[in-house]
C-alpha cells in the first residue's frame, strides 16, 4: 500500500457522509422490521430518530471522518452507556443480523465491507453485558 492509499480513511473509503447515512437508515429499517430484533427494537424509544442521528455522528467519527460524536458527548464509553440495557448472545447477533444486512446494501466497496464487519462485530461482542462476555471472566459475583 503506498503511503497515499494509506492515509485515506474508511469513511473516505466508503463513500463519506451520504453512505453513513445511507447504512444507519438500513440499520434501524431493520431493526424496525426483523422479527429477529424485536427484543433490541423495544430497548429503543419508538421514535429512532433522535439514535439514528446520534448513531451517524458516532460512525462518522470512528470511521476517520469529522468529528461529529466526542465534543458533544465526550469520551464514547460505549460499554458503559449500554450498561442499561441486558445485552447477551442472542442481542448481539440480532444486532449484527442487521448490521450486516445494512452493510450489505449501502457499502459497495467489497474490502471496505468486510473491514468494517469484522471491526463492529468485535464492538458488538465487547458490548455484551450478560453472561458469556470473556471481557467479565474472572469478575467476581455475589
Ligand atoms: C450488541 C448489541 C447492541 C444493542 C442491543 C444496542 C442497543 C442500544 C440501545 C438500546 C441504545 C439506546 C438507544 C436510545 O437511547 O433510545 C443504544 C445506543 C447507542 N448504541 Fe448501541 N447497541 C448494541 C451495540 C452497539 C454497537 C456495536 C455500537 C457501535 C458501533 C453501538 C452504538 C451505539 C451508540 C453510538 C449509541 C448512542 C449512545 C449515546 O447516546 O451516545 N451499539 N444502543
């Protein structure tokens, strides 16, 4: 890889900001419409709308795009901010479920495609918060 191709950033990659748009739309329709999501659609408020943004700005952020997420929110602490909600196995890989499908039909770039899927789906497994996380082996339980 030249030093050029090198500095060019997955959000460049992908097509910028139209396609981070265009991925967390199919996302949430997903979410919306899989019965396989239902357990993760109702952690959610029924308007996705306020997420949808937040979850754009996040992406764009984490893809090397403007920094759109941190100097509203701060650090992402994004373990921590799901702590709320009960996330195992079976969440993860509905929201993968999605994820995947999203990618599928907004990031054209093959490479760039799988890249991001391997990248969420190690977000997505550190994520969890209910039994089998290895991130928690070895807490203590009372
Ligand atoms: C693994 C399964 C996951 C579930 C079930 C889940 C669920 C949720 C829920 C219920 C919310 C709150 C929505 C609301 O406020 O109405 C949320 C927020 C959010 N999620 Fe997830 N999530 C998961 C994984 C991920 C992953 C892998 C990412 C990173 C790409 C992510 C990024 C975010 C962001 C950026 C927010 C907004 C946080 C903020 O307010 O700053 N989530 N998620």
């Amino acid at each position: 890889m030249s030093e050029v191709e090198a500095e060019i950033s997955m959000f460049e990659r992908i097509g910028g900001a139209v396609v981070v748009d265009r991925l967390v739309e199919a996302f949430y329709g997903r979410m919306d419409a899989l019965p396989e999501a239902t357990t993760i659609r109702a952690m959610h408020a029924p308007d996705l709308g306020p997420v949808k943004n937040v979850l754009k700005r996040y992406l764009t952020e984490w893809t090397g795009g403007p920094k759109l997420y941190s100097p509203e929110k701060g650090h992402p602490r994004l373990r921590q901010r799901h702590m709320g909600f009960a996330i195992g196995n079976a969440e993860r890989d509905a929201w993968l479920l999605c994820m995947r499908g999203a990618l599928e039909e907004t990031v054209a770039d093959g490479n760039a495609r799988q890249e991001l899927d391997m990248a969420l789906t190690k977000l997505a497994d550190w994520m969890r918060n209910q039994a089998g996380n290895p991130h928690d082996a070895g807490t203590a339980r009372p």
